[in-house]
C-alpha cells in the first residue's frame, strides 16, 4: 500500500493532503543491483548492492511501450476515464516537495542510490534539471513523531539525468513529444534494515521550461491504482 503527500509552502502544515488515484513505486532489478523504480508522486527508485532481487512493485509507468513518438514509451493521461492530471509539481523555486513510503525485504541493504521521474515541459530530451534534495524518514514526514533518518533539503544529491524513452501525454495525441520524462539518479549512502520507510523530494530546472513535474503511475483502463493520501 503506497501513500503519497505533496509539501507546498503555502500551507499551515508543512505537507498537504493530495488525493491521487495512484500508486507510486515499482522495482526493476538491473544487473546487481536493485532498483525500485517510482514512477508518480513518489517517482524514486531505490538502488542497494544487494544483487538481483526485485525489492518493490507498484505498477508502470508507460501505458503504451514503442506506441509514442519515433518509437518511444507513452505515459497517456486517460481523460476518457475522467482523470485530468498529468504531474504533480516537485518544484525548489516554489517550496513543492513530494513523499512516499517504499518497503525493503528482509536482512540490511545498503542504498547508494534512488532514481526518481520528472519533466519540465518543452524542454526536448536533454535533461534541463539542475539539482535534487532528498530525506529518508522512519514515518510520515507530516508526522511530528517522525524524524529523518539520512539526508536533507538542501544537499544537491542529483548524479546524473538522462532521457527514460517515455512521452507524457493525452490518450488522443500519443505521438506529443511536449513533456519528455527524465530519469534523475541521485546519489545516497544509507544502511536501513527491513521495514517501511519514506522519502521526500523537490528538484530544480532551467528556469526556461515549466516544471518540474513528477507523473503519476498509469495504466490502461484503470482509474485507482493504490492509495494516495
């Protein structure tokens, strides 16, 4: 079960509740190592030296592989079925963070990584984005009880971006190259043992593009794909 919050500025609590018919994370083991992969309000991806096991599964991000342009990946936002959102903003200039929970198995992993999804609108398939904070939290960060186990909101953590070969876009234009999703790997060294955690996030971009944008797990024919809060 995935929970999702978004912190905005704005607010007298620091974290806001967002109803989000979503569930966020999915895992992916690539060689040896183990990556949870998000994809939505919580776009993360976990990556622990622990080789090939699949940690964590929420759900894709693509809703029609090779179906977008030039034979990319297409994320459709499906307004046929009434949803009307095609990211959320996880935005530094504006005060926007984003949280989710993600659960390791047992034994102790050491993470030394988490890769998490955004665009900025317009911006081609060069990575525009500048810089990526992240905590690691015991509970809820809107929690008083809560507290951050690694991290913090200003360390720049972003190692690298790179194109994931997925378009967000309408049901009816899957070819729109207009919001190219981005894979940002950011860079963490933390031990946790088994349990549930939760990571919050915000990052930067060129200043000549909107966003950035965090999109929400999708798949077809489905409106509620987990529990967001």
């Amino acid at each position: 079960m995935s929970a999702c919050l978004c912190h905005n500025k704005s607010t007298k609590s620091p974290y806001r509740k967002v109803s989000v018919k979503t569930k966020s994370m999915r895992c992916h083991s690539f060689g040896r190592t183990v990556l949870v992969a998000c994809a939505g309000l919580a776009t993360a991806a976990i990556v622990s030296t622990r080789a090939d096991v699949v940690a964590w599964s929420n759900g894709p991000l693509a809703t029609h592989p090779g179906g977008g342009a030039g034979g990319a990946d297409a994320s459709a936002l499906q307004m046929a079925l009434g949803l009307g959102v095609y990211a959320f903003g996880f935005q530094f200039g504006y005060g926007n963070r984003i949280a989710d929970d993600f659960t390791l198995a047992s034994g102790t992993w050491q993470v030394t990584g988490v890769r998490f999804y955004g665009y900025q609108s317009y911006s081609g398939t060069s990575p525009t984005f500048t810089s990526l904070n992240l905590q690691i939290w015991d509970g809820p960060p809107n929690n008083p009880g809560s507290s951050v186990l690694w991290g913090d909101t200003a360390t720049d953590r972003l190692g690298a971006a790179s194109f994931s070969n997925v378009y967000r876009v309408l049901e009816t234009d899957l070819g729109n190259t207009d919001r190219p999703v981005m894979f940002l790997d950011a860079t963490v060294a933390v031990s946790l043992p088994a349990g549930t955690y939760w990571l919050d996030w915000q990052a930067d971009g060129s200043a000549s593009y909107t966003g950035p944008w965090a999109p929400p797990i999708s798949i077809l024919g489905q409106t509620t794909t987990g529990e967001a809060l």
